[in-house]
C-alpha cells in the first residue's frame, strides 16, 4: 500500500538521510515531500500541479470554489488576501471557463470575525449586476444582518476602473419585448434587484459600507446609495443613464433622487448627467472621501479589527483616514460643475411639464451668461432621451417625493418596469447604445398623458413586488 503510518514515514525519512548525507532542514523537507503521497484532489486552476502539501492542495481547491483567493506562500483563509480592493487577480482564460461552468466567482466574499466582505469581480463587464451576483450579494447581506458575530458589510468593485457599471441590461434586452397580458422572464431579475436593495437599506443596526471608485451607474447606484456609509474615492464617475436606454431610474431612484438638494436629483433623472467625486460629496450622494493612499489602509483596518460596536466606533476609524500628514481633512478630488448652477436647477426642473424645461434652456442658451454653456448641454441631454422616458420619469420623481417609505417607492417602480418592458424603446435604447454602438436611436411615438399613468397602474396579469 502507499499509505504509510506516520512512524514508518520518520523511519524512511532517517535512512533516506542516513544513505545521502543530507544534514540540513531544507533537505530533509524535501525529502518530507516526496514522502507523501499524492492527493486524490485535483490543482485548482491556475495553481502549479505539484503543490506541496495534500492538506493545503485540498483546502485551496475547497477556497477556490467558495470564491476565495488562495496565496499559497500563506495558507490562512479569510479577507487578508485582498489587501487592497483593487488587488483582485487577473482571470485567465481557463479560469473564465472553470467560473462559467460552476457559476461562481462574480462576487467574491471574504469575511473576519466580525466583518463580511463583498468584491464585485466581473472585470470584462465592469461588474456589472446578473441574478447569480445579485443573489451572492443578498446572501452576504442577509448573513451579515442575521449574524450575532458580524457587525459591519462593505461592498466593492475588483478592480479602478469601476464599483459597478449597473445591471446586465444588455442581457435582459436579448430577452425580447414582453407584452402586457403575460408574466416576463426579466421580472425575475428585477424582483430579486428590488430586494437586495431594500435589504441594504434596512440593516441596522448593523453597519453597511460601499467603496465607489470609477464607474457606478444604474444598478450599481442600487447597491451603494442603500449603504448607512458611502465612501467615494478620487476617480467616481456616477450616473443614472436610464432615460437615455428607453428606461427610467430605478432601484429606489423614486426614494432618493427628489430628495437631493434643489431638484438636483430630478436634474440627473432626465438628463442621466455624469457627475465626478466632488460632486457626489457636495449633493449628498456620497458620505466620505477617502483618497486612493489611504483606502487600502483603511480597509486594512476594518479586516484586523474583531467588532464595531456602534457607527460611531465605526466614524472613528474612518476619520483617520480622511486626513492629510498633518491631520488636515483630504478635500474630495474634481471641479464641481453643478453648484454653480444649483439656483437655475432648481427653477427650471421644479416645473411640472419637460415641454417647459426646454423652452427654458432655449432661453438661458440665448442669454450668453454663466449658464449658456450648462443649458446647451442640458439641452443636448435631453434631446437625446427617450420622449417617453422622460415623461414617465418626470411623473415619477413627482410621485416619489410623496412616497412614505423605499418600500413603497420599490412596489411603484416594479410596475414601471414591467410595462417598459412592452415598450419598444428600451429595447432601441440598449441597442442603439450597448450593442451595435451608434447611438441613433428611433424612438417610438411619445406617450400621451394618459398612457404615461398606466405605468403607475397596480399590474393585473401577474404578480406585485412582494415585501
């Protein structure tokens, strides 16, 4: 038999060294090696076949499929190996195909005694959200906020170039148009996307953190404007592109966009505006700044601490590191291009009909002011949106503001999608800007005033956003 106790093994080992001389540890260890014998359990990919223990072969492989990354130099498993969240490996191709075929890996959770953590890792899509990473982020979520041991979850994108770019939109598209009458598949999508981001909006009291850094548009909005703690760092570029896609802004938009400052979240529901770090900071939209020096070292600081007591415990430590060598607070990177437009925002998109916004930027254009160029932009924005888009979303920031709660904000929005979901222009929207790129898109005929309330109708042919 190969199998040998483990005093026949001392046995082997000492004559082995008897007969080849060998006097150092290092030696003797590789004699150790050869000793053993081979694991049943496969490399997991990208690792080297001849990996020297069959216990740390076997747990790798066991991490590897749980989503982990595994350093082979230190066999210890947990939130450690990510030290920075931008240090997320590259994917092979052969690793690709190892992830497609189990399904796993899109989000990578790592976890101390009292943190959870949550990478977005779809790099080549910029993470953008499909049900399996919705589903991984509600379990991690869900754990968190279940758990007596876990206090705090910080959710962040794998690599600079992006938190999240939305939902796979691309994907729900190829789905075809869904007629009112029948229950759509990609209800099943939204449905699920509603929940997680009414789960993060309700986890006290525990502690729910998002890192933004690069692109966070749509459905990545979703899964951090929830978040008790926003931290942005120096590169955001944030959006809500919808009605630009035939869509609307959803996942809560109807909760926090009219709740910014000087209708400047209707500003960025009809227009889809990209704005930068800044930005966020100044309207709300993120709580923090912490600089690309100091977020790696923070995120050091929450793995190696056990419990956050209260959020105060939690400010605590963040404080630290918003703060220059000289314990200055850092100020947030970018030229804010809002603000300086606030007072003419909040005139022009507090009217009640998009026909009278326009005319009003037609006027500001003309004037040659401060606010030309601003009002030839918005202008451009608008023209370029979904007719119908606009009037729905304007309709619904409306609606919105006296909504009592995120929940009853999410039931409305399930509605919405759904009919847009018989209406061509999303499908021309996703078309003309994610799939053939050419961004000349043939909008339908705008809706009326009375089909723009059918989209607020309870729906009849299947079933309503439970809760």
């Amino acid at each position: 038999s190969r199998m040998l106790t483990m005093q026949q093994r001392r046995l082997l080992l000492r004559s082995m060294a008897a007969a080849t001389g060998a006097s150092s540890r290092a030696s003797v260890r590789s004699m150790a090696i050869l000793a053993v014998p081979p694991s049943p359990c496969p490399p997991f990919p990208g690792s080297s076949p001849s990996f020297p223990n069959s216990w740390a072969r076997s747990t790798a492989w066991r991490e590897q499929k749980r989503g982990l990354v595994i350093n082979p130099k230190n066999k210890r498993v947990g939130a450690a190996y990510l030290q920075h969240p931008h240090e997320a490996p590259e994917v092979t191709e052969k690793q690709d195909f190892f992830f497609r075929k189990h399904g796993q890996h899109k989000v990578k959770r790592m976890s101390n005694v009292g943190s959870n953590f949550a990478m977005l890792n779809r790099p080549k899509a910029n993470h953008a959200l499909d049900l399996s990473m919705i589903r991984d982020l509600k379990r991690i979520y869900l754990e968190t906020k279940l758990s007596p041991t876990l206090d705090l979850v910080m959710v962040f994108g794998g690599n600079e170039k992006a938190f999240c770019a939305g939902g796979d939109v691309k994907y729900l598209a190829q789905q075809g148009i869904q007629p009112m009458g029948k229950r759509a598949p990609q209800m099943k999508f939204f449905g699920e996307e509603y929940k997680l981001n009414y789960l993060i909006a309700n986890m006290q009291p525990k502690i729910s953190v998002a890192y933004i850094d690069g692109f966070c548009m749509g459905g990545g909005v979703g899964i951090s404007i929830h978040n008790q703690y926003r931290l942005c760092g120096e590169d955001v570029i944030w959006a809500m592109p919808e009605t630009a896609l035939g869509f609307f802004p959803d996942v809560g938009g109807s909760w926090f966009l009219p709740r910014l400052k000087q209708n400047a979240g209707v500003y960025l529901a009809l227009t889809g505006k990209q704005i930068n770090t800044i930005e966020t900071c100044n309207l709300g939209i993120s709580t923090h700044f912490v600089s690309n020096c100091h977020i790696g070292l923070l995120q050091k600081r929450i793995e190696t601490t056990t419990s956050f007591v209260s959020p105060e415990a939690f400010e605590l430590n963040l404080d630290v590191y918003m703060r220059d060598d000289e314990y200055k607070p850092l100020l947030p990177t970018g030229e804010d291009r809002i603000s300086p437009h606030l007072p003419v925002i909040e005139k022009i998109f507090g009217m009640d009909k998009i026909d009278d916004m326009k005319s009003a930027l037609k006027d500001l254009r003309g004037q040659g002011n401060e606010h030309s160029q601003w009002a030839e932009e918005t202008l451009s924005l608008l023209n370029a949106a979904s007719p119908t888009s606009l009037d729905v979303t304007l309709e619904q920031m409306k609606r919105g503001r006296e909504c009592k709660d995120l929940l009853e904000c999410l039931r409305m929005e399930y509605r919405m999608a759904r009919r847009f979901l018989a209406n061509p222009d999303f499908f021309e929207g996703v078309r003309s800007i994610l799939i053939d790129k050419d961004r000349n898109p043939k909008w339908a005929p705008r809706a009326t005033p009375e089909q723009v309330e059918e989209y607020f109708q309870p729906l009849t042919s299947e079933p309503e956003l439970d809760g």
